[in-house]
C-alpha cells in the first residue's frame, strides 16, 4: 500500500507550497479546507508577534537554563528570533499553511537558522504561549490608551478653567433641577474617566502574572527557572496553578470592564454634548473639523464623532459579555473558544482608541454658549434656595417644602415664572416670607450657597480644578 507522508510533515508539498505545522503527525488524512479556514486565527493574532517572541526568547533562555539547550543553541535561537522580528517590521505577511502567529515564527524561525528551531518548543504549548504573549499584548496597550484618556481629560479640564462663572442648568430626569456652574458639569465627566484610568492600571497589573511553564495544562517537565523567565519578561507575579494558567481570561475581562465602563462614560458624555448642543438646547456649538455634513439637507452639521461614542458604549459593552458569555461554560485548562479572546479584545482596544482622540477633539473645538445657558436657569430651579430661606427662619424644611410647592403651583397656574409672582402670593404661601426672600431665587447666590467640598460653589469648584489638574499632573491630590 502507497503511504503518504503526514500532513504535519514540513517536508511535505500539498501543490499549496510548503506547508509548515506544529502538529499533524498522529493524522492520516489532512485536514479539511473548511477546519483549516475556521480553525486559523493569523488574521486576528498576527499583532501578537513582538510578544511572542520576546517570550520565545525568555523561553530559549530558560531552556539552556534547565539544561534543554546548550548555551549555544539557546543563543542562536534567540538571534533568530531577533531575525524574525527584523523580517516582522519589514513586512513579513503569513503564508497559507500560518495557522496562527505562533505557527508563522516558527516557520520563518526555522528559515532563519535551520533546524536547530525546533528544539524551542520543548516543554511549551501554544496554551501557556498565547496566554504569555496576550498578557503581555495588554500590558504594552495600557500606555496607549492611558495618553488618549488624559487627553481627553485635558480638554475637560481646560473647558471647565474657562466656564467657572457659567451658569447653567443641571438635570435630574431631564427635567431642569438646581444651577451649577458649567465648570462643575464638565467636570462631572472629568472624575469618572479619572475612575477608568486607575481601572485600566489595575486591568494592566492582573495581566502581570506569568502563565508560561505551564505547557499544555500540567506544567513543564523540564526545569525551567520561572521565577527568572517572570523577571526577564518583566511580569509581577508567577501564575499558581497550570490547569487555571492556560484558561485564565480573567485579566482580558478586567480589561473589557475596564474599557466597557469607559466606553458607558463616553457614551454618556456623547448623550450630554448631542443633547446640549441640539438647536431645542443651544448650549454649545460643535466646530467643522469634528462634525459631518447630509448629503440631502444642506443646513445640516452633525455630531458624528459623539453619536459614534454613543455606538461604542454599546459594542464595548457588547465584547465584556461575549467574553464573559464564553468563559462561564468553559470546563478548566484550555479550550478553543478561548481564540476568539483575541478578536474580541482587540476589537475593543482599537475601538477605544479610534474614539477618544476623536472625542476629544470633538469636544476641545465646542464653543459653549454661555449666555444661552444662563437664560435657561429659570427662577422655579432655585426652589429649594426658597425653602432653605424658611429653615433659615426656623421653619421646618417640611412645612418650607409644602409651601413653597404651593407657590410653584400658583406660578404654573399663572403661568408665569416664580419671581414673577406678587409679593403677597408668598406671604399667603407662610407667614416667614419676607421682602428679602426674593434674593434667594437668584441663581448665583444658590451655586455660591452650595460650596460645600464637592459641591458646586466658586470655591469648591476652584479646589475641584486643582484636584484635576494635580490628576493631569500626576501630583497626589491636595
Ligand atoms: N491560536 C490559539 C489561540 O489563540 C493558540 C493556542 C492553540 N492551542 C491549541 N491547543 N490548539 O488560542
């Protein structure tokens, strides 16, 4: 009977050019087109290559330090790999038969320096390899998107220095509830991205933990030193156990929580600044660079790069639950679903820094209109200031509640706003009602009254900016 060699063969042509595997020798028969098209995964994990082979190069490190490789060996790989990574930034594109990124530096692995190549994966799997290099993926993106949101941060900060003495309305339900400054609004969306900041550095410390020795599930049988390779790598921690290693996702969900809560930030500022500056608002005019066009309504400016932040909050949001969906099924070690982590992960990375920066320009180009803001305070928001003028007079808020809601309903019966309504509506409203109760339906004297810390009042604003800017300056808070 005529044998074929295996499909694993290296040797072996299949008219497709050299096809280069990791496995294959314990198969028959190749595999199907249609296993090898939803089985490869270059297309999403290619970006992985400078991890993996750094962590390849620990790897042969720590081979010649359990006494696997000789020292020379051990060097020649890892001038290799440093060849494979020269052709990598030179362009290198997978072949046909790449598997994955992993499969495709090995390969041009054994392009560079012949078969001395493939002593490296000894005592290693593709499981504890691409749970090292998506690790170490996450840690190298944090930079990136740690710059966007202080940018973005930035840009909050610097509004807010220049809109202190804007007044402005604030809304609980929607419904226009009590004056703030317009400085303390804008930076009501400065401290939850200051949240997701220190959320994405925690994403980055659990992706700190070393899966590689764990090999397939039970750990490596050669000797390798993991606690040097967790130095060399630079991760903080060793992974305990080598079954939980090679499943463990968690630190990619840290990181979609971390980035599904910044997307739900964003999407909320995005809902705030469409709202606001709608033509029914009026609060703030969008600029040309960050906004579209209609093809048909030649008036039309819109806000684009919001609504498409709005879209985000969603998709993030959408890539936490994918994951989380995934894993809750999963029994313990490694299981193929998990390669869809990358796609999923990237997706969302990507994303979140295609939005900010445009975010952030978006909002930086705003030109708030500050007298529109002002004439929106009406004088029915500083209700509660005319309740609070009674507790001064030694009302209970109960009964200053009670009567200033008599009043607000005499005004909407009239129909006309709360100071506009006689003197002797308000002595009719309590017998405390003095002359001077009017003054407290003036909106600047309600945000001064509210300078408690956190609170909207000139001085607790001012202190909330040098809160910020020490955040943007990386000065510990005052
Ligand atoms: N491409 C695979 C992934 O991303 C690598 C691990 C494959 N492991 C395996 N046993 N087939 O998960």
């Amino acid at each position: 009977m005529k044998s074929s060699p295996p499909p694993g063969d290296a040797s072996r042509g299949d008219g497709a050019g050299q096809r280069h595997k990791l496995w294959g020798g314990r198969f028959k028969a190749g595999p199907a087109a249609a296993l090898t098209a939803v089985n490869r995964s270059i297309e999403v994990d290619f970006r992985l290559w400078p991890y993996d082979i750094w962590g390849s190069q620990g790897w042969a490190e720590a081979l010649a330090s359990a006494g696997v490789l000789t020292a020379e060996e051990s060097s020649t790989i890892r001038i290799g790999l440093e060849g494979v990574a020269k052709r990598f930034e030179a362009g290198e594109l997978p072949i046909d038969s790449d598997e994955d990124v992993h499969t495709m530096i090995d390969r041009l692995l054994h392009e560079e320096i012949g078969d001395v190549a493939s002593k490296l994966h000894t005592g290693r799997s593709r499981n504890d390899q691409v749970a090292t290099a998506t690790r170490l993926w996450i840690i190298g993106s944090i930079d990136s998107i740690e710059t966007e949101l202080r940018a973005l941060q930035a840009v909050m900060l610097r509004h807010a220095e220049s809109l202190t003495d804007a007044v402005m309305p604030a809304y609980t339900h929607l419904q226009r509830a009590q004056p703030v400054s317009a400085a303390h609004w804008m930076l009501s969306h400065f401290w939850p991205l200051q949240r997701d900041y220190d959320r994405i550095m925690f994403a980055s410390i659990a992706a700190s933990s070393l899966p590689l020795g764990s090999g397939a599930i039970a750990g490596s049988a050669y000797r390798v030193p993991r606690e040097e390779l967790r130095e060399r790598l630079g991760f903080l921690r060793l992974s305990d156990n080598s079954i939980d290693a090679v499943g463990d996702r968690d630190f990619i969900a840290d990181m979609l929580y971390a980035i599904s809560m910044l997307g739900m930030h964003l999407s909320r500022l995005a809902e705030d600044m469409i709202l606001f500056g709608s033509s029914e608002f009026g609060f703030l005019r969008f600029g040309d660079a960050f906004t579209t066009g209609s093809s048909m309504m030649p008036q039309k400016r819109n806000p684009d790069v919001m609504e498409i932040a709005r879209g985000f909050g969603a998709r993030s949001l959408g890539a936490l639950t994918t994951l989380l969906a995934t894993l809750k099924g999963l029994p313990s070690g490694y299981n193929k679903d998990l390669q869809d982590d990358k796609r999923i992960l990237f997706d969302a990375v990507d994303g979140v820094l295609l939005v900010l920066p445009a975010v952030a320009g978006a909002l930086a180009e705003c030109a708030f209109q500050v007298d529109v803001m002002e004439r929106a305070v009406s004088s029915g928001m500083m209700a509660t200031d005319l309740a609070d003028y009674l507790v001064g007079k030694g009302v209970s808020f109960r009964d200053a509640h009670g009567a200033v809601g008599s009043l607000v309903r005499a005004a909407e019966e009239a129909e006309c706003e709360l100071d506009e309504l006689p003197p002797e509506r308000f002595k009719g409203a309590h017998a405390m009602f003095g002359a001077d109760a009017r003054e407290w339906l003036d909106a600047r004297a309600s945000i001064a009254r509210r300078d408690v810390a956190g609170g909207t009042g000139p001085n607790a604003v001012r202190k909330q900016i040098e809160a910020a800017r020490a955040v943007l300056e990386e000065k510990p808070e005052p």
